[in-house]
C-alpha cells in the first residue's frame, strides 16, 4: 500500500502543488504545520516521502531545511521547481475597498510588500500558511480579510481572485527537494546531480583545493551555502550541488573530496530537474 506524502503547510499550499505536480494529481498528502512535523512523520513511518522547499530564487537559502536533512540523515532523491505567483484572495463579492487585513506567510507578504503600497488602509498579518489563512476565510467565512495564496487555494477554497501575480519580482521561483530516509531507487544512469556536504579546516585555500577538484572532474558547481557549526566557533560546513554529465567523474571527484574534507556526506543522488 502506497503512503501519503508529507508536506509543510496544507491542501491548496505550494508544496501540495509540487506534490502533484511530482507525483500525480491524486497524490494523498499528510499536512504538517512545520518542516520538523514533516520530518517527524517519515521517521516515524507514516509517509514515504516528504516534499520540502530548498531555496527561492528571491528569499535565497531555506538554511534550516539543510540541517533538517542532514542532522537526520535523510536523502534527497529528486527536486522540482515550481514558479511562484502570488494571488490576492477574498470572499466572493468583496472588493479590495472593503479589505481591512491581509494575513499570510512573513515570505510571501514580504514578496508582495510593494503591491500593498498603493492600499495603505490595509494592514499586513503574518500567518503560518497561505493555503490556511484561504481555508479559514472560507470555512469561517471572514469578511474584510484576504489571503495570499496560489490559484490552486482559490479553486479548493472556492475563493475570488481580487488580483493576480502580485509578487514584486514576476518570476520568482522555488527549488524543492523530495526527501526520504534513504535513496534506494535511483538508477545510476539516470543520475546527473548530487548534494553534497563537507566541512574543512579554517585554512587558507582549503576551499579553494575543493572548488579546483569540482572543476577538474568536469563537474558543474551549481550551489554552495555555508553554515556556522554551533559547537565550533568559526568553523563552517558547506552544502553543495553539482551537476556532471558522466557519473564516473562524479565518483572521481568524491573519492578525492572524502579524501581533503573532514565529516563528508552525501545527502542526495538524483536527476536534474533543470534538463
């Protein structure tokens, strides 16, 4: 029996869309409210998979869902992206006149903040979900309140869309990863792309020598996103992704890397969503 997927946020929320999108339309999803619960709920053996948001190509790093991965020893075996477009949404026959408050992600009202300059009446809530704050002005039927959520949350929610793509920035996109306890599936020959992760001593050119394998083996270094190392002062681990064409210069770099970093790990072998 298949299990559900796990996903941070709600039925209508961007991560139920890369769920569907990834997997198919009919995909069930178990709902968590936190990327921890999300977690919780793979190593606990209630889902398979979890669906998890990298980074955004505004916002950057989601920093805290490396560590997730890593601390956990989980493993990413795909990824999607997914355009972000931002909507504006109300009860049907509201009118944005009548919009008192718009309650929403602090990331997405920070993604938005500019559309809302020219409606000074209204006044910006932070909220855990965008898909949730749809849901409860639908259920609860909340007037003078909006949500800014996808067209997906509008059509589940039976919402009206007051104004569409209100992002600032109009292509604003975000990487997820599709995580699970361990990659068994995965054919190699299929596999182009690799997050790695390594921590190295704090001397000069010891980067660098990394950097000079990445490049030597033919491999493409398409993300690198340091993290202070809490029980270190001033040292870091790194995360990084790299694409290559061979998997064989893929193997070459790592047992030359495993070699020069301290405390390596590979965190996913997977294909490149970007191909």
């Amino acid at each position: 029996m298949t299990k559900p997927i796990a996903i941070q946020g709600i039925k209508g929320s961007f991560h139920h869309e890369v769920a569907q999108l990834y997997f198919n339309e009919k995909a069930e999803v178990v709902e968590c409210m936190s990327f921890d619960g999300t977690v919780d709920s793979l190593l606990k053996g209630d889902t398979d998979f979890i669906v998890m948001a990298l980074e955004n190509s505004i916002a950057g790093s989601i920093i805290p869902n490396y560590a997730l991965i890593d601390t956990h020893n989980l493993s990413i075996v795909g990824e999607h992206y997914l355009d972000i477009q931002h909507n504006l949404l109300a009860l049907k026959g509201q009118s944005i006149s009548e919009i008192k408050e718009v309650h929403s992600h602090p990331m997405a009202l920070l993604q938005c903040k500019i559309f809302f300059k020219d409606y000074p009446h209204i006044k910006l809530v932070e909220a855990k979900d965008t898909a949730d704050v749809a849901k409860q002005i639908s259920e609860q039927n909340l007037k003078g309140i909006a949500a800014i959520a996808s067209k997906n949350a509008a059509q589940l929610y039976t919402l009206n869309i007051l104004a569409e793509s209100i992002q600032t920035i109009k292509h604003n996109e975000t990487r997820f990863a599709i995580v699970k306890r361990e990659n068994l599936e995965i054919k190699r020959k299929t596999i182009n792309k690799a997050s790695l992760k390594f921590e190295l001593d704090h001397k000069r050119g010891s980067l660098a020598t990394i950097l000079n394998v990445v490049s030597d083996c033919k491999l493409n270094l398409t993300k690198i996103q340091s993290l202070p190392k809490l029980e270190t002062l001033w040292k870091y681990a790194f995360f990084v992704d790299v694409t290559f064409k061979d998997y064989k210069d893929y193997e070459k770099a790592l047992s030359i890397m495993q070699l020069m970093a301290e405390n390596f790990k590979v965190l996913g072998e997977y294909k490149n969503a970007r191909l």
